[in-house]
C-alpha cells in the first residue's frame, strides 16, 4: 500500500509539472524582437499590413496589405521570400481597389484571402511571382455587402476543417463555421455554427482585429486580436475558450503604440507574431514600413526537464525492487 501511494504521489507531482510546462498563458509572453518589412515585394506593396497567417509545412509566414494588391512570402524574421500579385476581386469595394482584411494558410500552398467590405472568403494556390484573379476563384460568402466595418480576421483549424471569422463591429462578431463550401458560382451566405456578437463590446473588447485558432498546438482555445488606435478603443489580445470563456490577456497598450496591430498568427514553438502597419501619425518618419512583432513566452528550464527525468527513473527503481523483493 505503502508503494503504491510513493507512485501515485510521484505521478501526480509529475503530472502537474507536466501540465505547468505546457500551459499556454499569454500574461507570460513579451517582445522578442520587432522587423520591419519590405515596402514592396516583386511589386506587390508591403505597406498597411493588416492580416498574417503561419505555413508550417513550409516554416513561412505570409501577410497581405489592406489594399488587396497580394500577398508576400516571408520568413519568421522578416525576411522577404517572394509574393503573388491579386490581378482583380471580380470587382472593387473602395475607390482605390479592395480591402484585404483577412488570410489563412490552408496547407499544400493553399491560402484563404478575406475581403472586409464583400464579407467574402476567396481560395487560391500561392505561386511566387505570379499572378491570380480573385475574381474567378472559387470563394464562400459569409455575409451580405457591408461597409468598413466587415471581415477583420480569419483563421482555419486544420484538424477539422473550422473556419473562424472576426467581424470588425456594428457589431463585433466571432464566428466559427464548422467548414465552408468555395466555389465559382454564387450561393447563399454560410450559416455559422457558433456566434458570439455585442453591440457595444464582444469579451471586454470594443472591436476585432484578427483571431487565430491554437490548434497548431493541439489546443482549442482561439487569440482574439483588438487593437483600435482611439483613445477608447481596446488594445489587448486574449484568449477565448470556444465557448466564448476568456482565460488569459495580454495588454498591447505599449507595443507598437504609433501603429494599428492588424494581425496575429503563432507557429508549432509557441511564438506568437503580430503584424502592424507602419506609423501613419501626422509626424511619422518617411519610410516608415510595416512591422512584424515577435512575442515568446519563456520555455521550461532544464533542471525542470532533469527533474521530470529523475522521477521518472525513481518509478523504475522502486518498481525493480518490489519485484525482487517478492
């Protein structure tokens, strides 16, 4: 009886280390590094960044400007890989094109464009220095025409097929869709299977920039982005269980004050990036580009990993002796 409680103690003691060296809390994330990214890739401009997304098969991001001029390739530090232009949307939202308010990486080369104001979601296949008309490839409509305050985010759980959509507000909007059918011809609008809205405020926040599902770490709690420039306006990213439980915040209050965050992605280590656009204040510095932000979280110490070892080991011994002893 003796034994079998030293065992049980020494598993649960492991157990907890175990859950503690795996845990995901955003309070413990801070600015690793910060990059500024190319103003232009290939023609395509870098500027105004305002959506990002992880390609883990290829270990690359890959962002796109509100413009909707495409989408550039880049590596985890900011280095430019390539990009692919947007020939055409089928048609324009603003006077100056479209806005590119949203993108997920699908897997295989494969990217989810959103479009704020259609409330659209397009599909295409990434190929470096070419080019795609929009206009013609297959997409799924997740809501009817609206003005500036449509799709800010988009993400994909690549587990089963989720898609989830953060609209802007009038009113903030989180929603899952349990999968989304692309294609050429027009149907009706995608019904989402989960929705979370506010007319005022959606979990604490006064609008939504971005989210982006943990699935990639086996986890299926959701960021959620706000980053407004009022003086009103919330500045933080948290974490969301699905359904709808906030569970950890971080405040953005003092990363990047001089500009707008629009974007957040996080790959199979844990680093979370978040993409701002450049400094658009009235006395900003010429030049000024878009900025990828790179926040970590400290990773368990070795002694932690010994100790795990070492318990471990203890088990094994004990259990020898038993058998011998018998």
């Amino acid at each position: 009886m003796q034994f079998k409680s030293t065992v049980s103690a020494i598993l649960l003691a492991l157990a907890s280390m175990a859950a503690s060296a795996q845990s995901f809390n955003l309070a413990n994330y801070t600015v690793q590094n910060t990059f500024g990214l190319d103003l232009s890739v290939g023609g395509v401009s870098g500027l105004e960044g305002s959506a990002i997304t992880y390609a883990q098969d290829r270990g690359t991001l890959f962002f796109v400007g509100d413009e909707g001029k495409g989408v550039i390739e880049i590596t985890r530090t900011g280095s430019a890989l390539g990009s692919m232009a947007f020939s055409g949307w089928g048609a324009k939202s603003t006077k100056d094109g479209n806005d590119a308010e949203g993108l997920a990486y699908l897997g295989g080369g494969v990217l989810a464009v959103a479009e704020e104001r259609f409330q659209n979601i397009y599909r295409f296949s990434y190929a470096a220095g070419t080019s795609v008309d929009l206009g013609s490839a297959p997409y799924a409509s997740v809501g009817a025409t609206i003005g500036n305050v449509g799709i800010e985010g988009l993400s994909y759980d690549a587990r089963n097929g989720n898609f989830v959509t953060a609209k802007q507000d009038n009113p903030a909007t989180l929603s899952i869709f349990n999968s989304l059918s692309f294609s050429t011809v027009a149907a009706p609008d995608a019904v989402a299977n989960v929705s979370f809205s506010g007319a005022s405020s959606v979990f604490g926040l006064s609008q939504l920039s971005d989210v982006q599902t943990l699935s990639i770490l086996g986890n299926n709690n959701l960021l959620v982005l706000s980053t407004g420039m009022g003086a009103a306006d919330s500045r933080e990213l948290i974490e969301i269980t699905r359904d709808g439980a906030v569970v950890s915040r971080l405040d953005l209050t003092h990363i990047a004050p001089r500009n707008a965050i629009e974007g957040v992605t996080i790959d199979e280590r844990g680093n979370i990036y978040l993409l701002a656009e450049q400094d658009q204040l009235g006395d900003a510095v010429a030049g000024s580009k878009s900025q990828l932000i790179v926040l970590t979280a400290p990773v368990p110490e070795p002694e932690t990993y010994a100790l795990l070892l070492a318990g471990l080991g203890l088990v094994g011994v004990v259990a020898r002796r038993r058998k011998h002893a018998a």
